[in-house]
C-alpha cells in the first residue's frame, strides 16, 4: 500500500515563500511524474507544476517564475518552492505521484496526498 503525506503549508503574507513537500512511502517499485495541483474554494482543481522522471518541468502560467518544482528520488519525495505569493495563490495543495508497484501483480496509477492549506492573507 502506498502513502502519499504532505507537509509545508500555513499562513504567510503577500510576497512570503512556502515550501511544500510530499514524500510517498510503501511498496513502490517506481515513480514517474510528480505533481502539485491546487483547488481554492468553488474551482475547479488545477495543475500547478509537475516534473517528470527525466526532471522535464512544466508549469501553470500563474506560477511560472515565481514557484520550482524539485524531486529527490532517493527520498521518493516532491517539493514545491513557492515565493512571491499573491493572495490568488490561496488553496488547498495536492500533491499527486504516478508510481509503480508490485504485490500479486504490477499496478501503475496516480497517488493523492491528503491536501495541505496555503492561505496568502495580511
């Protein structure tokens, strides 16, 4: 069984920086893409950034060149540098690995953290 468990959220001014984290554990063979997505109240949830197993970055306009995604394979673990914050970037955060396992059998499918709150408030 795999875990995915998120940590790094809170409370922080406009123009503060968070860093987020999201480390899977269990029985994984491997991990593929690592994503963050975030859903603020009444929307939809949307993709922030993600970085595939060959560190390719992609990331939502909003975000681009304020936020970095990063991975630490050793760790099977994502990051999520937030800096400049704006008070739009205000949601709860995901983090979502495709990973590989195998039981009885091979299984490749998307894992989902629990869900961490960022609110950008003064």
């Amino acid at each position: 069984q795999v875990q995915l468990v998120e940590s790094g959220g809170g409370l922080v001014q406009p123009g503060g920086s968070l860093r987020l984290s999201c480390a899977a554990s269990g029985s994984i063979s491997s991990i593929s893409t690592m994503g963050w997505y975030r859903q603020a109240p009444g929307q939809q949830r949307e993709l922030v950034a993600r970085i595939t197993s060959g560190d390719y970055t992609n990331y939502a306009d909003s975000v681009k060149g304020r936020f970095t995604i990063s991975r630490d394979n050793a760790k099977n673990t994502v990051y999520l540098q937030m800096n400049s914050l704006k008070p739009e970037d205000t949601a709860v955060y995901y983090c979502n690995q495709a990973i590989a396992t195998y039981g009885i059998t091979w299984s490749y499918r998307d894992y989902w953290g629990q869900g961490t709150q960022v609110t950008v408030s003064s």
